[in-house]
C-alpha cells in the first residue's frame, strides 16, 4: 500500500494542495440497496421514484438505500447529507459490512484489482478487508472503543487484526497515533470511559487510522459535541485529509459539518441520492427543493 502515516506530523493551518484525482476511482459503489424487512410482493424491488415513501404500506419494511451509486477517489472525502432516518448510516454500516446489503455491488481498487464484487465475499474476506482496508468511526463511541480497554490496548486491537504483533512497535504505533490526536501521552494507558466524549471520538480516530487504511468511513463524528469540540475534530479530519491523503466518506445532517470538509456531496432523502456533485455548486446551486431548503436552512 502506498500510503503511510507512520512519520507524517499534523501540520495545522498548512492550505490544502489542489488534490489531483487519479483517474481510477478506489471506491466504486453500484445499485446499493438494503432493506430492512422481509418484503412483499410490493416491495420485492426498491423504487427509484422519490414519490414513493421508502416504507412499504403493505408490509412496513422499509428500502434504508435505494439504488445508491458513487465513486469515491483517493484522498478525496465525499460528504453524504440528510434528515434523520435517509439511510445515511445504513449507507456506511454496508460498506463496513455490519449490515448485509440486499444488493447492489462494491469494488476497491486495492483489493483483487477493483474487479470484485466486496458484498459477495465470504465473512472471512469481508474481515480481511475491512481490518486492512479500512476504518471507521462510529456516531456513538461505544460501538467504536472498547471502553474499558485502555486506549492504546484499543489501538492494539486494530493492530492485531490487521496482523501486526510486535509489542514494542504497537506501542510506539499507539503512542504516536494518540499524539496526532493530541491525547496527552500520560494518559495512553487510561480507558476511553474517563474521556470527554471530545477525546472518545478522537481516540476513535486513532484507532481507526491505526491500520494505514486509504478509506476511512466517519458517521456523524460531531454530533453532540460543544461547537469549539467540534472546530477541533473538524480540524483534525481535515489535517489527516490533507497530509494522509486518506479518502473519506463523512456522513453528517449538518450540511456546515460537509461545507467545511467535503470536495463533493451526496444529499440522500429516504433512501435516495435527490443530488450530488461538487461541494460549492451544490450550497451555491441547489437544484433539488429537499437541497434548496437544506442550503437555505444553513444561511
Ligand atoms: N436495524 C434496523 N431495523 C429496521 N429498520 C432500520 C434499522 N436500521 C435502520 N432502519 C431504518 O432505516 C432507515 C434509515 O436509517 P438510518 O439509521 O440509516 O438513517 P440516518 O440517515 O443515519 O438517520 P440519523 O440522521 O437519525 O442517524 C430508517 O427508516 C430506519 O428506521
Ligand atoms: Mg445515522
Ligand atoms: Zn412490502
């Protein structure tokens, strides 16, 4: 893997590159559509039409993604927004494979050459890639850290799956992550449950940077901090961003949280890309009403 973030410092206030997008996508996602319920014949096939509520009225099971189609390239963090329930979560659950997705296709460029379909390999592979591939920060920190963990036990954790076994290397690796993370080194060995909930999500990030992944999956990473708590987590996303050249899906409700992170958006509305495209044209030029009164809201 070409990406490594074993030596870079966050540097803070350095401006961003102009990103070169390479010309093949590392993450490429087609027809992703989960459904949670077992579905009648009304509601075998999720619907595209964005007139139709994603909860079937004959059986109550509701399409959480419809149809979702997407490329994410490297380096590049593509922001998904939307009210509560618009299948953001489910979204990223799928690509992390906690939830099964019902169908649809899923390629990374790092793995078998991009020519595989991810959501149709065994649970052992899906293990493997996600350990090595990828990380993921959880909403609620409990299901991210193992609270009574310590922290840096936490990261060793992620270390060991990605099968990295020197002790005195995870230890140096953890110690180095919580720094970037501007966790005080005299506290590495305390557990995640005596952390602010500021320092839990920032733990979180460490642990999952730990592995070097060039995909990294962020669900509402802010939500519930005080606003000076979220200007530091935004600022420490947007420093790895910038000098990790990791690739980012950020998943938020707050459209100011994906202004100030995303290159390009996704807005989803039950279960449905309404509009994507570049970050600006889209809160400059909203074409999609849903859109309008989100960028509106926002001013
Ligand atoms: N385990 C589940 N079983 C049944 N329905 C579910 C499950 N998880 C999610 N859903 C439904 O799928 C839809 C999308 O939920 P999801 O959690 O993905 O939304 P979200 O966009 O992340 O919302 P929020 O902003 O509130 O986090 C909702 O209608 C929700 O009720
Ligand atoms: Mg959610
Ligand atoms: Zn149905």
């Amino acid at each position: 893997m070409a990406i490594t973030n074993q030596t870079a410092p966050l540097l803070r206030g350095v401006p961003a590159p102009a990103s070169i997008w390479h010309e093949t996508p590392l993450l490429s996602v087609r027809g992703l559509s989960k459904r949670f319920g077992a579905g009648c014949d009304h509601c075998r096939m999720p619907s595209t039409d964005e007139r139709e509520a994603s909860r079937c009225k004959y059986c109550g099971s509701i399409w959480a993604c419809r149809s979702l189609s997407f490329e994410l390239h490297p380096g590049e963090i593509l922001g998904v927004v939307g009210e509560s329930g618009s299948g953001k979560s489910t979204l990223v659950k799928c690509l992390y494979f906690d939830e099964t997705t019902t169908s649809g296709e899923m390629t990374i460029a790092n793995f078998e050459n991009g020519e595989a379909n991810l959501f149709e390999k065994s649970a052992q592979q899906k293990r493997y890639i996600r350990n090595h591939i990828m990380g993921m920060v959880y909403q609620n920190p409990y299901l991210g850290l193992r609270m009574n963990f310590s922290s840096s036990g936490n990261i060793a954790e992620k270390l060991f799956a990605a099968d990295q076994y020197h002790v005195g290397r995870i230890r140096e690796r953890a110690s180095q992550l919580l720094q970037q993370v501007e966790i005080p080194l005299s506290r590495m060995d305390e557990p995640p449950k005596n952390f602010s909930g500021g320092m839990q999500q920032r733990v979180q990030i460490s642990k999952a940077l730990a592995n070097n992944p060039p995909l990294l999956l962020l669900d509402e990473v802010t939500t519930g901090l005080d606003l000076s708590v979220q200007a530091k987590v935004l600022d420490l996303i947007r420093s790895i961003q910038r000098e990790l050249q990791v690739a980012m899906i950020v998943v938020s409700h707050d459209l100011g949280v994906i202004r100030m992170l995303s290159d390009r958006t996704m807005v989803l509305r039950q279960g449905l890309i309404v509009e994507q495209g570049l970050t600006d044209q889209i809160l400059e030029d909203p074409q999609h009403p849903y859109t309008q009164l989100l960028v509106h809201s926002l001013l």
